[in-house]
C-alpha cells in the first residue's frame, strides 16, 4: 500500500470515528505511559508512552496507522507493541485503541 493511501484511510477514519478532518502533522507528547516488563531473567521494567509504538517520543499518525492496521488484522504487533498500543488497557488492541492513538496524534483530548 502506497504511503499516500495510509493516509488517506486515516484520515477517512477520523472523518467516520472522530468527527474531523485530520492535519497530518506530528502529535505532542502526553502523559499516558505504560509500564512493560521484560520476560528475561533480569525482570527490568520499562516505562513507554501509550500508543507510542515506533518509540519515537510521540503518539504521530504513523503510530495511528499501525494500531488501525493491527485492530483491523492486517499486520501483527509484537507483546511489547500491543502492550503500548492498548491505550484503554481492555487487554487487547481494537478500533476503540485506534481512535484513542487518532485522537492522540492529532492533539485531541481523550478524557
């Protein structure tokens, strides 16, 4: 799938889910975190931003994308991904998580 069209269908989903029409920038970071502990013999915790997936500092549209795209099937997160990626924390990455990191990455209250 070309670049151009992700955004277009995220943009067709804030339009259907959220009500706007997005502007295609980066989002500002927020205080949601996670805490993710590691399977490993050393048990190191971790902390992350919620629906920061690529781990970049920032919920952006791309983050969006990969949450929509894992809520709808197309692609499978790793347990660390859909760990950050479950903003409601209902135990599973759904279109509820997609609208959440939409909304995230276009500086959209959630509360």
């Amino acid at each position: 799938m070309k670049k151009g069209s992700v955004k277009s269908i995220a943009a067709m989903v804030c339009v259907a889910v959220i009500g706007v029409v997005p502007v295609f920038a980066s989002a500002v970071s927020n205080n949601l975190s996670t805490s993710i502990s590691s399977s490993t013999s050393n048990s190191t915790s971790v902390s992350r931003l919620l629906g920061d997936i690529n781990n970049d500092g920032q919920v952006g549209l791309d983050d969006a994308t990969t949450t929509l795209k894992s809520a709808l099937n197309i692609m499978q997160l790793s347990d660390e991904e859909a760990a950050v990626a479950d903003i409601n924390g209902d135990g599973s990455v759904d279109l509820n998580d997609a609208t959440l990191s939409l909304k995230l990455a276009l500086n959209i209250n959630i509360e």
